[in-house]
C-alpha cells in the first residue's frame, strides 16, 4: 500500500490553524478561546481527544489516525442562521472524501450525517455562545472524520474512509486541508447567496430522496417517505398525505 497521490488544494486564506497532540475536545477548546476573546477564522485539530463529545450528550471516542477538528468563527449571523452551517459542514466532509473515493459512494444524510457506502463516517457538532442579541457571539463547527478507525458500531453503522480505500489514508493534517478549503467555499456561498446555495447542493447528494424512512423525534416515532428539506433545513416527510416539518430528531431508512 502507498499514500494516495491526491493533490492538496491550497490552505484558505485569511484562516489560522492550531495543531494539538492531544486536547480534552477541541470544541472546548473553541469555547475556551472565544470566551477568552479570541478572534474568530481559527481552525483547531488535535490527534486525540479525551474527551470528545458528539450530539446528544453522546461521547465521541477519539483514537488516533481519525481527524478531530473545530473551526471557531464569528459570524454575522442569529443562532438560527449560525445552525444551518451544518449542512456547509457535511458538504465540506463530502468534498474531503470526494478527494480520495467515487463521490457517487458519499451521500448526505439529514441533519448532517455524511455516509460512505451507506455507513457513518463524520460527526458534526456545532456549539455556539448564548445569545442575548440578535447575533451569536461565536461558533464552534466541530467535525470529525474517522480516516483510519471508527467505533465498529451497528446502530448507525460505522465505516472509515480506510474501509473504503485500497490505498493508505489521508493524515489527519492532510484531511483538515481538503476540509478547510471546503468549508471556507461553502461558508462564503452561504453568506453570499443565502441558504440556497447549500441546499441544492446538499439535497443533489442526499441520502433516500424519495424513499420511506423513519423519524424518531422526541415524543414520537413518525414513518412517511423522504421528501427534501425546506428553506430552513427541516426535513419534509410526507405521512398520510401530508408533509411534516422537522426541525429535530434521527432519521433511519430501509
Ligand atoms: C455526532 O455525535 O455525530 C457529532 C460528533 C462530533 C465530534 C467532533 S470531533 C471534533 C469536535 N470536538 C468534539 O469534542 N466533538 C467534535
């Protein structure tokens, strides 16, 4: 096996990059430093995390090999606005992977999931200050990718990119770069032209358009069929002849 030859694109201007050897979970590190007042436009990467933590108060193991990731920033932006980065999140997971398999093997998976052959292979946890004003203070994008491991779960189940790779994977550092120019292509976009300009390109690799899923919301359990997003990221799920809008929840197909 020998390193895959992809080439990098550039590091994206006007961004900073902190490289630790291990943190407790680089999202605190984000919050530490934006309490402290940093200034936003910093990624942050360690090789391991002791405490890496996922959605749901869920704890994100965090071996090496893997890349473990946040991007502090300072958008102008409410907190409802700020949230819809996730999904310029998992595009820019997608462009990362684009890079060493068939994209046609990446797909999308409502919130912000991204499967590689049909599992789960990155994490998106965004984190943002408290807001009293109209604006968040800050935001913490935390994203990681399982590059050379993943936690051999079943429910979802896991993948990494290595699985999918007959050659050897991308560093962590060689990963964050494919990351940060994407993000930094899908965050100016955002800015520029609005939600829509992730959200076409978001459903045009999403998982199971069309098909008929399962929602599990809080109070519920909801099963339709798998009919997009909106203008504010819910997903629209058609039961019984109605579209429902969902703003939070885990979503399950086949
Ligand atoms: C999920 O539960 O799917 C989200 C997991 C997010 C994990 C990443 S790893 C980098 C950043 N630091 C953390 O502690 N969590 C996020």
């Amino acid at each position: 096996m020998s390193a895959n030859p992809v080439s990098q694109p550039p590091w994206p201007k006007g961004y900073e990059l902190a490289d630790f050897t291990e943190i407790d979970s680089t999202n605190e590190e984000a919050k530490r430093r934006a309490e402290a007042g940093a200034a936003g436009g910093a990624w942050l990467r360690a090789d391991t995390q002791s405490a890496g933590r996922g959605r749901r108060g869920r704890t994100w193991v965090s071996p090496g090999g893997n890349l473990f990731a946040t991007l502090l920033i300072r958008p102008q932006m409410t907190a409802g606005e700020a949230a819809l980065l996730s999904f310029a999140a998992a595009l820019s997971v997608a462009d990362l992977l684009d890079a060493f398999v068939d994209p046609a093997r990446v797909r999308l998976k409502w919130p912000n999931d991204v499967q590689l052959d049909g599992g789960k292979v990155c994490g998106v946890l965004l984190e943002s200050s408290a807001t009293s004003g109209a604006q968040v203070d800050w935001l913490a994008v935390g994203i990681g990718v399982n590059l050379a491991n993943h936690p051999g779960l079943d429910e979802p189940k896991t993948i990494a990119l290595s699985d999918a790779m007959d050659q050897v994977p991308p560093s962590p550092s060689e990963a964050l770069v494919h990351l940060a120019a994407g993000f930094a292509k899908w965050l100016n976009a955002y800015e520029e032209q609005g939600f829509e300009a992730l959200r076409q390109p978001w459903l045009a690799r999403a998982r199971g358009l069309g098909e008929p899923l399962v929602a599990r919301l809080p109070q519920e359990e909801l099963r339709g069929t798998f009919q997009g997003i909106d203008e504010a990221g819910a997903l629209l799920l058609e039961t019984n002849g109605a579209v429902r809008k969902i703003t939070a929840g885990e979503v399950f197909f086949g």
